[in-house]
C-alpha cells in the first residue's frame, strides 16, 4: 500500500527545532524579526500574510509588516526597500511579488540587501543557489521539497530523480539541491517527447507543472516516491498536478494535495529567518 | 559513417562574422578592446594569453594584457581591477584563474564589473545565466558547445540530451543553456549508478569529466550525437573523456579531441568581447 507523505508532520518538526533555536537567540540577546513588505491590498498577498505571520508567531519571530501605497513610484518604493535594508532590528525581509506594474522587479531585485534576502529575490542569492554557496538562501518551495524528503529519509543520492517542470521559482532552483544532494537528475517540460516514458524512469518523480491531475500511474514507475508541488483550483477544489487515487495504485509513497509539500512552504521561511539571523550574528 | 564534427569549420564563420561586426564598430567609432588581467607568469596562463591575442588579432579587437606581480596584495589587485572596469577604453575584461592564493577569488569575483565580466566570473552573470536572462555573459566552454550544435544544424529541442559531469565550468552552466533550448535535460556524475545504461539513452551525449577514455561505444545509442568537452593529457597525447575510436563504431556524429570543442572555446570569447562593446554602445 502506498504510504502517504504529509507535509504537516514535517512542519511540526520544523516548527519545534525553529521555536528552540529562537529562544537560544533570544537568550544571547537576539531578536529575529522578519520585514514583510507589501504595496497595496491584494487579497492572495494578504492571505500569505497571515499565513507567514501565523508560522512566525508559532516560532516566536516578530514580524514588521510594512504596507506601502499601492501607486507608490519606484523612488519612494526603493527608498522605503533601502531603509529596511539598513535597519539593524531587521535580519530578514521577504516582498510579496509580483509588484504592481509602475515597480520594476529587474532592478529591485538588485538592491534588496543579499544577506536579508530569506525568498530568493535577489541574483547573488540565485548565484549562490547556482554555484552551490550555501551562504545564501533557497527558494522556499524547493526547500520544502527538499524538507520532506529529508523528513522522510528519502535519500536522493544516486537516484533518478526525474523533475517535471523548469520553472524559476520550483524546477530549477530544486534541479540545483538535487544535484548537490547526488541525484542523477532529469528535467522535462512541455517540449519533451516520450514525457511518461522519461517519468516512468523515475525513482523519484517531482511534479511542478500546474496542470491539475496531468500525472496518473501511467508516468509511474512501481515504487516509485511521487512528490506533487501542484496547487490548482479544479473543479471546485484544491487539487495537485497528480491524480492522486490513481498514482497511489502505483507509487511507494506520494504527497497529497493539500497537506503535502505547500503547507511545508512557508515553514521553511521561518527557517531561513533563523539562518539570516544566525549568519547575521555568528 | 560516423561524422568528425570539426572545431575548425565553427571557429572560421565565429571569426569572419566577428571581424565583420568588429569593422562596423569601428565605423561607427567604437573601438572593441578586452583587458587581460595577469597575476605573476604562470606558464599555462601565459599560453591562454596568447592563444587571446591570436584569436583577438584575427577579429582586429584591440588586447591590454595588465600584468600584476605575483605576490600582489588583495587591496591592490582590487585597486587595479577597479581602474580597468572604470577605464572607459575597455570594454571586457578577463582574469586568470585560479588566482594565487593570497587574493580571494570568492571577494574578487563580486567586485569586476558584471557588464565587462566575459568571462562568467561574476555572480551576477551567473545568476542571469541562471535565470535565463540573455543580457549576461554565459562561459566560455559551455557556449562552444552551443555553437557547435548551431553550427552543425543540430537542435536539442525535445531531444533526451545527456551531460556527464556538473562542474561549475561545463555541465551546470551548460545544463541551464540547453533547457533554455528545450532539450529534455539528464546530469550525470560519478554518483551516478548504472552510467551507461543513462547515457545510453541520449540522442545527444555530452562528456565532460577529465578521465581520459572513459565513455565507449557501451555508453552510446546508435547515431547518437557524442560532444567529448574532455581535455586529458594521456600515455603522452591529448586525449578526449571519450575512446574516440570505439565510439565512432556506433555514434552518428562525434567531436573529436584535439580539434573539437576546445578550439571553439577561445573564439566564443570574441564573441562575448563584442557582446559586451554592443551592450555598452546599444
């Protein structure tokens, strides 16, 4: 029988190492405090919101939410972006993207500070996720990938890993871990031939594609370990890019949607606070 | 038969379409001219350099060579590299690598000027190779095998392509311009298990691993393209990673060592210097 892998079992653990390193900060005289910088009201930015603060308050790490105007002009943006860069009570700023037209990401991508840079906004953190520097932070869906796998003890290492999807935000940022973790890593997308062919190689098999249910046994091989990073709206509900009830005929272990790899998500920036705070101080 | 792709043929029409480029530079009073940073008189750099400066003269671009004494101190090779991103006249710059030991690559490479920087040592060229932002300067070796494809009329779109070996100089940046080229996407290394049964799935099979001889004919699927990045010096000759002559057996086209990728690389420099000057001219 296929073993199902929840996501709220490893943020449980999460949650628990993060609250006691905090308390040790704090006992050296450490306050992390994480800067959410959002420009306007928009509903799913206010929904991650809450969903952050809700993790950070679970770990106890203060929040500063900082709400700029929504026709706020790239100058004032910046300025504001400067100041958080430079207050010292902040070790870790995360800006809900994407921003609103008149603010060019390209170039405000280059000045939020590196070392406070806990989503991966800024290049030298792409660099460094690039070149193996682990000095810098990963993007936290990869990282929750990674977390599950780890809490799992599913050990990359020498498997084939077959990714689906190459995406910046999950399939080559994840693509990258894996490999300094040892897999030997395939990548597929839209333009691959043979994709269930290629799938069904897969020791591990990592879907991000959003596309709901595009992944049923057929792309599986027997055993296989299924990770599904899909998060769509399908018929009325919340479902992932795998078909779940029939990928589980097949597969060794899955991740359901939800309860998998997204409630995982934004544990791991309550995980990278820490890391900014640590790095920041040690 | 299997087909010799030929270094020579590709690095011809590099040179006779930049020396076209470079004269219509020059007509508009723009003058192409890359700087050479050497520290000390390492005699494998010293070849390098003159290997430029053939290729540079052939497309009539203009070489600084700034020689640094070898026990230099930090701040003043970071003194020297400023003056030359500064330096107006200049519009690429390449530094000698490995540096010795006394200057930290790790702190040097953040500070050349990522608009000059041909050579991919910067972060932020790294970062925008990895993001598939064009306007950054992607390295040398990987870029050759890409003009080899071109040149050759062989396109990775879809294609199972197959690179052996993840170093930060060929496979990871290599694996990054093929996925932007829509080629289904496998990294291999010597962590890999069962390598041949892997690489014998590629209709393109890329090799780059330093060990003399190590894929044959047992590697490659019958009229497979096989690219051999491998530069070895073996029982006295210069040796491929691929055993050339069994793997001709079965392959449909073949590089060969000496005379394949190699001679591309240093040409694919030329290209970047005049990238740069129509960057900073455009």
């Amino acid at each position: 029988m296929t073993k199902k892998l929840l996501g709220s079992k490893v943020v449980n653990e999460i949650i628990i190492n993060s609250k006691k390193e905090c308390s040790e900060l704090k006992e050296q005289g450490i306050n992390p405090q994480i800067a959410v910088v959002r420009v306007g009201n928009n509903a799913s930015d206010i929904s991650y919101e809450k969903s952050i603060m809700n993790f950070m308050e679970k770990a106890d790490i203060s929040v500063k939410s900082i709400v700029l105007d929504e026709n706020i002009k790239e100058d004032d943006f910046i300025k504001s972006l400067k100041e958080v860069n430079e207050d010292e009570s902040i070790n870790a700023i995360l800006v809900f993207r994407p921003l609103p037209a008149q603010l060019d990401e390209d170039k405000i991508k280059y000045i939020i500070s590196p070392s406070k840079d806990i989503d991966c906004f800024s290049p030298v953190n792409m660099a460094k996720l690039f070149i193996s520097d682990t000095s810098g932070f990963y993007p936290c869906t990869p990282l929750g990938v990674m977390e599950m796998l780890d809490y799992y003890r599913i050990n990359p290492e020498g498997k084939e890993v077959v990714i689906v999807g190459r995406s910046l935000v999950v399939g080559k940022p994840l693509s990258m871990m894996l490999l300094d973790r040892h897999a030997t890593l395939t990548i597929c997308h839209s333009r691959t031939k043979n994709l269930k062919e290629v799938c069904k190689k897969a020791d591990i098999l990592i879907v991000a594609v959003g596309r709901a249910n595009m992944v049923d046994k057929e792309y599986i091989k027997k055993d296989a370990v299924v990770i599904d990073v899909g998060i769509n709206f399908y018929d009325g509900k919340l479902t992932g890019d795998v078909d779940y009830e029939s990928a589980s005929e097949v597969a060794g272990m899955i991740t359901p949607v939800p309860g998998g790899v997204g409630s995982v998500t934004t544990a791991c920036l309550v995980k990278n606070v820490l890391k900014a705070c640590k790095q920041k101080n040690g």
